[in-house]
C-alpha cells in the first residue's frame, strides 16, 4: 500500500505555460550566448539550472558564469511566475482525496525551496504537503536521490510504501535511484516515450488515478 507521495512540481502539479522557455532564453541572450531552441530547453526541464545551462551552452563556461546566468534566469521567472502557473484539471481533488486517506505528501522539485513554497501558497495548495525540498537543500541534483532519501530519513518512512511522481525522465530516475516505486506522469509531460523507456511502476494519464494506485 502506498503511503508516502513524493511529487515533482513544474508540469506535474502545474503547468508554468512558456515562462520557463521565454526565461531561459532571455538569460541566454542576456549574457551573449546563442539562445538554445525551445525543444532543448524543454528536454532539459526536470533538472536544476546549473546543469542544463552547461548543457545547452555552445562554449565551454566557467562556474561563476553559470551561475551568473542561472540567477538572471531565476529573476526574470520569478518576475512572470505567478500569473503563468496553473493547476493542471484534477490536481485539487488528487490532493485532497490522499490528504483524506491520511497520506504523507512531499515535494521534491529542481526549483529552489523558496520558489516551490511561493507556488504552493500561490495554487492554494500548500496545506497539503508536509515539506518541500529544493534543488538548493541537497548536495547532488536530481536523478540523484539526495531529496528523497532525506525526507525518507527525516520522516522514517518505508521505502516500500513510497513512490515518486514527476513528468520528466529524471523525477523517474531519482525515484529508482532512492529505491522507491516510480510514476511517470503524461498530462504535462514533454516526452512521454522517454517515460515509458524508463519502466516506471506506473504511468498515468490523469490525476485521478493516483489516488487508486497500490
């Protein structure tokens, strides 16, 4: 029986529409580089700023230059955030029926901590989680396991009664990595054969169905 629900954000809860894009892109321009098509951008979404820009980048950059542009990303999101996320259908009714049956519900997201409770109070969803980890509470970024294995740990949960549920390849990866079961979610995801590829326990199609999961 599933007890614990770890859930990843952005296009698992709620959709952020283009901000994501349009954000990263600007910093991309801002700091003179060639700006990355929307379709890299996306494939890249699910893990932190500090790993994709290096991906995405043409050149070779320093440290301190990625993080120069991850800051001016996270900027000009938080700018445009907020009227830009939505719940995706479903999502209210979801928590509400797992908080009903006495489930313990988390966030691990490659958002910082501060930008993932800025949305949850945002969507009104914030009374169903018990924390929320971000990219900045953990030492190694996802698909490595760092933020499920602290919660599981801080909480003294199983991880057989665990599963984690994300949109992307990586939230997939990091549940498997942490040895707990694995969700793939298709209402927002970008790659949805990338989710199957990883054999995940479950792939749903609609919100609905994580309350009947096993």
């Amino acid at each position: 029986m599933i007890k614990n629900y770890f859930f990843d954000f952005d296009k698992t809860l709620a959709s952020t529409g283009d901000v994501s894009v349009t954000a990263m892109k600007l910093a991309f321009q801002n700091a003179g580089l060639a700006v990355p098509p929307t379709d890299v951008i996306l494939n890249y979404m699910g893990i932190p700023a500090e790993i994709s820009v290096k991906e995405m980048a043409e050149e070779s950059l320093s440290d301190q230059r990625v993080q120069a542009i991850c800051n001016d990303f996270r900027t000009i999101y938080a700018r445009d955030e907020l009227k830009s996320t939505i719940l995706y259908p479903g999502i209210a009714k979801m928590l509400a029926a797992l908080e009903a049956q006495g489930k313990y519900l988390f966030i691990v997201s490659s958002k910082q901590t501060d930008a993932v409770k800025r949305n949850l109070q945002h969507l009104g969803i914030q009374k169903y989680f018990l924390e929320a980890i971000g990219c900045d509470l953990v030492k190694h970024y996802k698909p490595a396991p760092d933020g499920i294995l602290i919660l599981l740990d801080r909480y003294h949960l199983s991880k057989d009664d665990s599963v984690m549920i994300g949109d992307a390849k990586y939230d997939l990866q990091m549940g498997q990595a942490a040895g707990v079961k694995t969700c793939g979610v298709t209402w927002g995801a970008f790659d949805v054969p990338s989710l199957q590829r990883e054999h995940p326990t479950y792939l749903l199609d609609e919100p609905a169905k994580l309350v009947t999961i096993k």
